[in-house]
C-alpha cells in the first residue's frame, strides 16, 4: 500500500528512510510547538487552546503535503507571521485576535485562489530577488528585535529609543544562554539544536528556582476557547487590507523559497528546474492556513527544517506524514509547553533571526539601485514593528529609485501596481492627505 501511495521505489527510497527523514525533520522543527503558543499568549488567546492548534493545524499541513502532493516537506505556523500577528496586529496596533485570525483566513483563501487559478507564479515572478532577500532579512531582524525586548536585553530609552537592558537580570542571561547553546548544537549538526536548546535552558532555570515547571504530559487541553472564534467580518475593514496583504505575501515567498530549496536539494525538480505537483504542495500551504485559522493558530508554512529531513533520506510523501504523526503524538506535551518560558524561547528566535540575515550576502551591493530599496525594507520592519511597512516601503522605494535612475526596464508591471496601490494607501487611508 505505501508502495503505491508514495512509489517509494521509483523515489530510490523505503519505508525505513522515510520513517527515520521524519522523525528527523520533526525534530528539527519541534520548537515551534512551544514557541507559537507561547508568543499568541500574550495576545490573550488561551496558551492550551493555541498549543492544540498548533500541532493540529502542523499536523494536516504534513498530511496533505504527503498524501496529496507527495513531497518530503513538513509544514507548521510560521515563526515570522506568528511574531508579527502577535507583537504588531495584535499588540502595537490593538487589533483583536479574533479579528487577526480572520485576516489570517482571508490571506489563506486569497492564498488557495492564487493557486488555483495559477496566479501565483505571476506574482512571484513580478518581485525582485532582492526585494525578496530583503524582506526575509527584516523579519530576521523583526524577530531579533522582539527577542532582544521580551529578554530585557534591549530597552526603551527617550533619548535614543532603545539602549542596553540588565544583563545581568536572569531573563537576560538565560536568553543568551539559550542563544549560544543553540548556535553552538547548529554548527556541531546536532538534529534538533533549538528544541535542545530551549529544553536545557528550562530546565536549568527550573532548577535554579528561575522558572515553575508545570509536569511533562497529560491529555490535551481544551481547544474551545479559541476554536471558531475568529472573526472574519471585523477583517474586511480596509485598515486591515495590507496585514492580509502581508500575511499572504510573506506565506507565499516562504513557501515557494522553501519548497525550491529543499526540492532541489532532494533532486525533485525536472530538467527545467521546475517542480511537479506545485500547485498541490501550495495547496497544502493554504488549506493548513484556513483550517488553523479557524481553530486558533497564526499562518502554517512550509519549513526549510524539512531539509534535514531530506538529508536524512527522505524522498517521498511518507516523511511528512511521519512528521504529522510525531505532532499529534505532541498533543500529550501540554505541561511541558506551559513550562516553558518565553527567555528560553528568545534565543530560538536570534538564531532564527540570524538564518534569515544570512541572505543578505547574495545581494549585488554594487548597484545601488537593487541595495538601497533591500536596506530600506529590512530597517523598517524591526523599527516601525511591522512586517508590512517593510514590504510596502521595499516595493515603493524600489519602483521610485529605479524609476528616478533610468532604470525603468527593471521593473515588472506587477510590481508598479503594488508599489502605486501602497503608496495611495499611506498618502490616502492613512489620513496624510
């Protein structure tokens, strides 16, 4: 039956592989359970009701990526979106969560219809690479900023904004701590660097009185509070028209980056680099969103953790239906995730952050005219805390500088309309004008 489901045999792969390859991707990824929770709590969904949510919503995305598109890639709310769905939509602009998780739904159907009526190469295509680097580095960085307060190792201060907290506060230590344990499991390849990580940071602080550990399992909790209490009406309000924007572009540029990387790297692609079956694994992306949506999750993305899946072996389906098996097994590990606090969770976010500057070094910092609109994209985010400030100012700068240099031939009709329609949203529904 496997046999059939997945052609493991013509995949050059079996049963066992594919087995171990998830359990290895699992691994490599797990942290998020304990991380999105943790981060949509302070938003005043319920961490229990979110935990479920997470791994249900990681779950279904790993099976239909399996069985549907039969590809080798796990999928789980997106650390970025769940960052900025709680510390922007949510906290900075006072948007109720069950309104964000409306706007989460919309940019998942609006995500289901762009790969249904292949809209999406279009627009991937309408984007500059570097504009694309450039987004993902100021989430890095957005991230980085969000772990660096939430530690007390940056402040606020009124002369300068922000300045150094109290390193020596245990928050702050232990979110180093955290932080360098994980860069240091990273460059040694130890599977699952950032779950160990954090565990081990818990675990200390427990020890050290620094935390309260709540127990190691149980069944799950109720997911009741958040089930079916989004509100998609309040996310029709033309205020929220560029955070469903941002919600979808950044789910579509993670997904596709991912979904290339990592197939490339299986050797999945065809002889024109292309991948089969990418409307199914996009499907797979946008159907996890709607449904996590509607039980109390931010955006489900694919990960590129999967890559250590396929390092492992894994070629086929099965593995991310290993994957979805290993999140609903973590269903029992309610304690465990309420015991973790968010100082430990802070260094997972840096070294994330740090993976996701890393792209930074492909840009051509010769031309000014592809570096400047990257700069001004990946500052924004962190300094005016939302993503889609960052994607807004990126498409416009960029449209403006190259247009102001001559260069007018680089830019797609795509991109133009995006860049006008968001700078009449700053000049017009934002009261400048």
């Amino acid at each position: 039956m496997l046999e059939r489901l997945f052609k493991l045999s013509e995949h050059g792969t079996n049963v066992r592989t594919e087995v171990i390859a998830g359990f290895t991707s699992f691994l490599a990824m797990a942290y998020i359970i304990f991380v999105a929770p943790s981060m949509l709590a302070s938003t005043g969904m319920d961490h229990g009701a979110v935990f479920v949510a997470t791994c249900l919503a990681a779950a279904i995305g790993c099976l239909v990526m399996g069985l549907y598109a039969n590809y080798p890639i796990a999928l789980a709310p997106g650390m970025g979106l769940t960052a900025f769905f709680t510390y922007t939509v949510a906290g900075q602009m006072g948007v109720p969560w069950q309104v964000a998780l409306g706007a989460v739904f919309l940019s998942g159907v609006s995500f289901f219809l762009l790969s249904a009526f292949k809209i999406r190469e279009w627009i991937i295509n309408a984007i500059p690479a570097s504009l694309k680097t450039g987004i993902a580095a100021g989430i890095g960085l957005f991230m980085a900023i969000i772990a660096l307060q939430g530690s007390g190792i940056v402040v606020d201060a009124p002369g300068t904004l922000v300045t150094l907290g109290d390193l020596s506060s245990p928050a702050a230590m232990y979110a180093l701590l955290s932080f360098f344990l994980i860069v240091a499991l990273s460059y040694r390849k130890v599977i699952g660097a950032v779950m160990i990580g954090i565990l081990l940071v818990t675990l200390l602080a427990t020890l050290t009185g620094n935390n309260d550990f709540h127990g190691f399992a149980s069944m799950p909790p109720s997911m009741l509070p958040t089930l079916a209490e989004l509100d998609i009406a309040g996310a029709f309000n033309l205020g929220m028209v560029s955070i469903i924007f941002a919600f979808l572009f950044v789910d579509l540029f993670d997904t596709s980056g991912t979904l290339i990387a990592v197939s490339q790297q299986a050797g999945l692609t065809n002889e024109r680099g292309h991948l089969p079956r990418l409307g199914r694994a996009l499907m797979a992306d946008s159907s996890a969103t709607m449904v996590g949506s509607v039980m109390g999750t931010s955006n489900v993305t694919s990960y590129i953790e999967s890559a250590t899946g396929v390092a492992a072996g894994g070629r086929t389906g099965l593995t991310a239906v290993v994957v979805a098996g290993l999140f609903l097994v973590s269903l029992f590990l309610s304690p465990l995730a309420t015991s973790i606090p968010a100082f430990a969770t802070a260094g997972a976010l840096l070294y994330v952050a740090c993976l996701m500057t890393g792209g930074l070094a492909r840009i051509d910092w010769n031309d000014i005219t592809e570096a400047a609109p990257v700069v001004i994209a990946t500052l924004v985010m962190p300094l005016t805390y939302s993503i889609a400030n960052g994607i807004a100012l990126g498409f416009i700068s960029y449209a403006v500088i190259k247009l102001f240099s001559g260069r007018y031939r680089d830019l797609s009709p795509g991109l133009v309309i995006l860049a006008i329609l968001f700078a009449c949203k700053y000049l017009f529904l934002d009261g400048a004008l």
